[in-house]
C-alpha cells in the first residue's frame, strides 16, 4: 500500500470520531479517518447503543430547538421537565462518588445542549425517548429520570447521519484499516503506522485524534485490569476494541487514567454472542428490573432493584450479575408488571420462562434452588408496603421492610398470575480507564505535558466515569469532547504550515 497524508488523522469511525473529523474540518483541515472494521460493521460501539443522548435542558423550547419538528398534539400530551446544568452536575458527582475529573465533568455538562445543536446543524435529528423513558399518566406521557432525546435510527442512525456529513465535507474514511502505532519522536507524533489488507503503510498527519474505544472487547486486559472472572462477561458491542488506541499512546509516554478497574456492565441475556450483534442492537439487555426482583442460583436477591431509576444503576449491575453463582441472575415479574416491560424483553432472541404457578416458574429456571427462590418470594411478598402507592415515574417509596436486602421503590407483590423471568448475565458496553488529556482534548504525558500532535476523544479518555455512569451520557461525552479534540487538532494543523 502507498503511503498516506492528511493534515488531521482520525483512528475510529463512531460517535466520538466522527464529531471529530467533521470539527477538524471546519478549521479548514484536510481529514482521514481509519476505521479498524469493514464497512458494514462501522462505527463502534456508537452503532449497537439506543442513541440516547443525555444533555442539559432548560424545558420544552430547548427540546423543540433540538426536535422542531414537534407536532403541538405531542407538545401537549408531555410533560418533559427540565433537566438543568446543575441537576446534571449533581447526577454526575453522586453517581462516580464525586470522583469525576471536574474539569471534564465541566466540559461535558456546559457544552452538552451546545454540541447538540451543532450535531443537528451537521444533520443528525433527535427525537424524544418515548418508548423507554416516559410513562402516560393522567393522559400526559411525563418523562424521568433526566434522559428525554435519542437519535433517529438508535445508534446505527447515529453514524450513519454522521457519516453522511463526513462525505459531504469531503472526508475519507478508510475500512480494514488497522491502526497499529504511532509515528513518534522527540517533537511529538507525527503519523500513524497502518495496516489494511495485510499490506502496511503509513499515514502521516501534523495531528492525530485517537478515538477507537476502550479495551472491553479484549478478554486478556479485561482479567488484568478490571479483575478475575470478567473474561467471562459478554460484550454489548464491538468486537474490534482492544484497547489499540490506549496502548499506542501509552507506548509514546502519554499517562494512564481514570477509573481502570471499572467498566460499564449492565443485565445482558444469559445467551447472548460473545459480542454484539447488530441485528438485535442493545435488545438483549434487560432493564425492566426496577419493577421485578432478581434472584441468583440460591433463589436469594441479592441486590435493591428500586434503588433509583434504571439510568443510575444499570451500569454498574452487570458487576453484580457477574459476581453471583454462574455469573447469572434471573429477573422476575407477575401479571402487575409484564405489560409494561420495555420492548427489549419481546425480541425472538430471548432467554425466558413462563408459567401459572410460583412452583412451575421455579422448576423451569435453569442453575436455580426452587426450594430457596419459593421461601424468598414468600418472605418478599410478606414484606412488601402495599399501603404506599406505586408511581413509575417517581422514586415512589413503595418499599419492602425487614428483608435483608430491602427494596426501596416499585416494590409490587409476587403473586398474579401468568408469572415470567428472564435469565441474564453481564455486558460489558465500554472501560472506564484511559489517557489523560487537558481540556482541550490533548493527550498528557506523564509530567502532566502535552504530547505534541496527539488529541483523543471518546470511551478511551478516563477520568469522567467511575463506578457508574449516568445513561446516555457516553454518547453526549464522545460527542463533546471529540468536538473539542478535532477543533484542536484541526487549529494545530492549520497553524502549522
């Protein structure tokens, strides 16, 4: 293969890479982007999300700003709230155990309604989250939780409207092209070392933009870093990160940070690939669990599934999943709540069991003590406060009392029915360690210097997410900051004529 030039490279092609690319080509950079998979497989791990996008809004005029195409029956049939800079600010800190970088979690909450114009500027339509995210009451769908806009087309729409604008503006994205190193000396980088149909060449840049994800989808640095037994946990999304962008910029002195034993795991379906399939998306997870229980191999909870709205512990659950006996759970539901389960829980793929009687159920749960899940559920349903309404909007408070493990919200009685459960382990979606960059998105060496020429955006950064993370804002963080990592690297381009 020929060697390359561009004034900008950019390694990955999803969420974080694209707003990249298309923000260095607004300072007027000529941009190349090397996109590890083929074609049809683009995008990373921004193709098998939802596309829901978490952003600070100050009520409906923000939303119709970035959905004007609103019809006035919608408009008046939803209550969509507010979610201020300042409720983003607190989710942030009380979900990392204020651990997040300030000077990124600054960033991302300021430039987050921001970037989301400029992205529907670039031709990406947002709509609400009607489906998962708002329940109708009163006549009135009201909205919770802080997460109001997903993309049209979920993730694959996503990209492919971001890919889009990159054609338009004339950038090249090259498929199969492996990023392998980077082109380093004294004076800073200089280039990437490719390699696409087993041929290899180089690209040479004046800057480079890493933003090609975190290391989940490489078992060897899952068990290494994030610890024993998670080389057994599934992977929601893309086969292709290995943590290649981390390591080439570890091996040229940039400085390790973040959280590098925590990762995003949520419940994923107990016989789900071993990596995402783009056919079902993020169908196998299953997050209806706030309004059931969960039980292990023993037939025992082992965890508060009404502890807070889904957003704010389905991240960090798949943890839990992963330590229990056979790294599974099944979740549990009655006749209550089975109408009302999210549409992931109806795909073909699934791993379920039906029944009309608790002692059926029991007997058809692969791996789990009948005996011990019948004693629970009797103990649960004694415990639960039936005299406290049930409200899915809210944290309700409907609780159980005197259980080992009590729940706190949307407690409802096992006893109606036909009865389901679904069986689950975990997926993992993305790592929470990375480089360190400043907040202009340059990538920091071990004194805390710049390295000349290396910016990096996207699930590779650390720093922002730690224990948990708040949903939907892995897209609204690749998009911020790989906005400001391509604005400058393309402005170091330009200046350096």
């Amino acid at each position: 293969m020929a060697d390359r030039s561009a004034d900008v490279v950019v390694v990955g092609a999803g969420n974080a890479a694209m707003c990249a690319a298309l923000a260095a080509r607004e300072q007027g950079a000529s941009v190349l982007v090397l996109e590890r998979a083929p074609e049809e497989e683009r995008g990373g791990n921004s193709t098998y999300t939802a596309g829901n996008i978490r952003t600070a809004f100050n009520g409906v005029e923000d939303i119709k700003t970035l959905v004007p195409d609103l019809t006035e029956e919608e408009i008046a049939t939803t209550d969509f709230g507010t979610y201020t800079e300042d409720e983003f600010f607190d989710d942030m800190g009380r979900i990392t155990e204020y651990r997040t970088d300030p000077d990124m979690c600054e960033l991302l909450v300021r430039r987050s309604f921001d970037t989301m114009k400029w992205m529907r500027g670039k031709g990406v339509k947002f709509l609400p989250i009607y489906g998962k995210q708002a329940f109708k009451i009163d006549g009135k769908f009201k909205f919770w939780g802080g997460l109001v806009i997903q993309a049209w087309g979920g993730g694959p729409g996503l990209v492919d409207a971001l890919h889009e604008a990159a054609k338009k503006e004339g950038i090249e994205v090259l498929y199969r092209a492996h990023a392998r190193s980077l082109i380093a000396d004294d004076d800073g980088v200089h280039g990437v070392n490719v390699r696409q149909h087993g041929k290899s060449f180089q690209v040479r840049a004046k800057a480079v933009v890493l933003a090609c994800g975190g290391f989940e989808s490489n078992p060897e640095w899952r068990t290494r870093y994030l610890g024993p037994g998670w080389d057994l946990a599934k992977v929601r999304g893309t086969r292709y990160n290995t943590g290649d962008g981390i390591k080439m910029a570890l091996d040229v002195g940039a400085r390790p940070y973040g959280n590098w034993s925590g990762c995003h795991a949520v419940g994923w379906d107990f016989n789900a690939p071993e990596f995402g399939d783009l056919t079902v998306g993020d169908n196998f997870q299953k997050h209806s669990y706030p309004w059931g229980i969960m039980i292990n191999a023993h037939g025992k909870r082992f965890v508060d599934e009404g502890a807070d709205f889904r957003n704010y512990t389905y991240a960090k659950y798949g943890r839990v999943i992963l330590n229990q006996p056979n790294q599974m759970a099944w979740q549990v539901f009655d006749n209550k709540i089975i109408p009302n389960l999210r549409e992931e829980y109806r795909i073909r793929q699934v791993t379920k069991v039906r029944a009309n009687t608790l002692e059926e159920l029991a007997e058809k749960m692969d791996g789990v003590d009948a005996k011990g899940f019948l004693e629970e559920v009797k103990r649960y349903n004694a415990a639960v406060r039936t005299d406290i309404p049930y409200n899915p909007n809210i944290k309700d408070g409907r609780c159980t009392e005197g259980l080992e493990i009590n729940k706190s919200n949307w407690a409802h009685r096992i006893d109606e029915p036909p009865f389901e459960a679904y069986q689950t382990t975990c997926g993992v979606t993305f790592t929470f360690g990375g480089l360190r960059i400043d907040t202009e998105a340059a990538v920091l060496d071990a004194a805390e210097e710049r390295i000349p020429g290396l910016y990096a955006a996207g699930e590779l950064v650390g720093g922002l997410f730690y224990f948990n993370y708040p949903g939907g804002t892995g897209l609204m963080a690749g998009a911020v900051f790989g906005k400001i990592a391509g604005t400058s690297a393309g402005r170091a381009a330009m200046s350096n004529q």
